[in-house]
C-alpha cells in the first residue's frame, strides 16, 4: 500500500501539487486522469523520488519520503521496488532495444551478463509482442515500439509499485489494449501498486479500480470509475459537456458533445 499525506511541491517558485492525500492499495490500477498541466507526470515523478516534495509524506510500507533529503535504507527501498516509466521515451542512446530492457535489472547486472539475465530480457520482450525487435538500435524504434520496449524494461525490473505516464499515448488500439491488459495481469499477480496517467478517459474507465482526478495540482475526485464519473464532473473537470452512456460491464463510455470555447 502507499499513502499520499498532504503532498505539496512547487517548481521554479510556482505550486504545482497542494494537499494532495490519497491511500493507493495494492492488486489495483490507478489510474491519475486531468486537464494538461495539471500536475499528473509531477505525481508520478514525486512518487518515483525524482522531485522533491515541499510538504508531506509519500508512505511505502516501513518507508517514507517527506521534504527531507531520505536516508540511505529509504533510497534502497525505493530503488529496489519502484519502476517509472516517463511519458517521454525518446533516447539518444546507441544501445540494442534487448540491451535497453536489461538495463531494467541494474541493481543485479554484474560486469558480465549471464545467459539467464538474457533470456528474461527476451521473455519480457515476447510478453509485449516486440521479441523480433530484441536486435534493432532503441533509437531505430518507431514511437510506439519504443513505449512497449520501456514497458518491457519496467516488467524486467519486477518492481512492486508500477508508475507508467502515458505508456499508451503512441499505441494503435491493438497495442493499447495488449499493453493495458499486461498491466492488469501483472497488478493482480503480483500483488503491485500501479499508477497509470491516461488522457482516454474510455480506456480510463475500462482499466481503472480507482480513478484519480487531478485538477489544478488537487485531487477533484477519487474513487471507482462507475461511482464517480459523471457528466458534471467531467464538465468541470475538462469544460467539455458529455454524455454517460454504459458498457456490458456497467462501466462508464463517455461521449463528448461540445467544449466550452478557448478562453
Ligand atoms: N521544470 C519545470 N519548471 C517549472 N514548471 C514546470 C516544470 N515542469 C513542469 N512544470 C509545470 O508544472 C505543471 C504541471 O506539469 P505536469 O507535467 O505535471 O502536467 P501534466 O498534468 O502531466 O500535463 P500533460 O497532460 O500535458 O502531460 C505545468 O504547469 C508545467 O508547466
């Protein structure tokens, strides 16, 4: 389990998250839903440890992170069970695509790469459809098979907590729905605490346990997508009128009608 207490950071002087307090369980898929800029892929990285928090806590079992710089066994902890995919996969690196989902496994690479590092590497590239590609350059990938190929990096790591931004937003459907449906698999196998950022709000209703709604860097609702997603929330969320309709599960299907003109 991870419990968010109160978060607050800022960058450059400007407040980004403020009294952010949420308890994420494990075995479920969060997913964090809201407008550009309102402070998802900052989530995500002050979850990971990447940004410093100006006030609260983020708790991970024993461990917590607040505004003070965390010692040494908090490092290890977070190190050893968190994987972050970021939003932007691009790299400028000269490394094989199985060479980048190696690296996942840093902490346990010795100076020579074992047979059985390898052919887990090359599991987890067949796990997302991508084994042919194990030999290609990262940077000769097309944009949506360098999202799958970070994503098999992020199963390598076997991490307990997942945080993925965006790791959909260059798939075509096929692959949106292959890629979600591991995450699910891996969340209930293994027992993980995953964090997904999505901007389809149909995938979000599709794929979330608990949705997470983040307007203006504050959390405008929480809970199961068939509780909380209304019309209005989504109007006040997004200034775009919408209709609920329901799928054969009873989860929502949101059809947009118009936005409210650009200011
Ligand atoms: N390095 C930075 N310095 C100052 N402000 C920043 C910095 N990086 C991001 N921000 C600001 O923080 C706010 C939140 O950004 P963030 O990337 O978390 O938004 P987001 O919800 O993930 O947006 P999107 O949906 O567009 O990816 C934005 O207003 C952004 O301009």
């Amino acid at each position: 389990m991870i419990q968010l207490d109160n978060l607050a950071l800022a960058r450059s002087g400007r407040t980004i998250l403020h009294g952010l307090s949420t308890t994420l369980e494990p075995g479920a898929i969060h997913v964090v839903l809201g407008p550009n800029g309102t402070g998802k892929t900052t989530l995500l990285r002050a979850m990971a440890g990447d940004l410093p928090l100006a006030g609260g806590a983020i708790t991970h079992g024993e461990h917590s992170r607040g505004a003070q710089s965390p010692g040494r066994r908090v490092l290890e902890a977070w190190r050893r069970d968190f994987a972050y995919m970021p939003q932007d996969c691009s790299t400028e690196v000269s490394l094989s695509v199985l060479e980048v989902v190696v690296l996942g496994n840093l902490g346990q690479i010795g100076l020579r790469l074992d047979d059985e590092q390898l052919q887990r590497a090359m599991e987890k590239l067949s796990q997302v459809g991508i084994a042919h590609l194990a030999g290609r350059s990262i940077g000769s990938l097309s944009g949506g098979q360098r999202q799958m190929a970070f994503f098999a990096q992020v199963l390598m790591r076997e991490p307990k907590v997942m945080l993925l931004d965006e790791p959909v937003s260059a798939l075509d459907l096929r692959h949106q729905i292959a890629l979600l449906d591991r995450v699910r698999q891996e969340t209930r196998s293994r027992n993980l605490v995953t964090v997904v950022v999505l901007h389809d709000l149909n995938l979000a209703c599709q794929y979330a346990d608990n949705l997470l709604v983040l307007v203006e860097g504050q959390l405008a609702a929480s809970g199961h997508p068939g509780e909380i997603v209304t019309a209005e929330l989504l109007q006040s969320t997004y200034g775009v009128a919408v209709d609920i309709l329901k799928d054969r599960q009873g989860r929502p299907v949101v059809q947009p009608l118009s936005a409210q003109a650009f200011a």
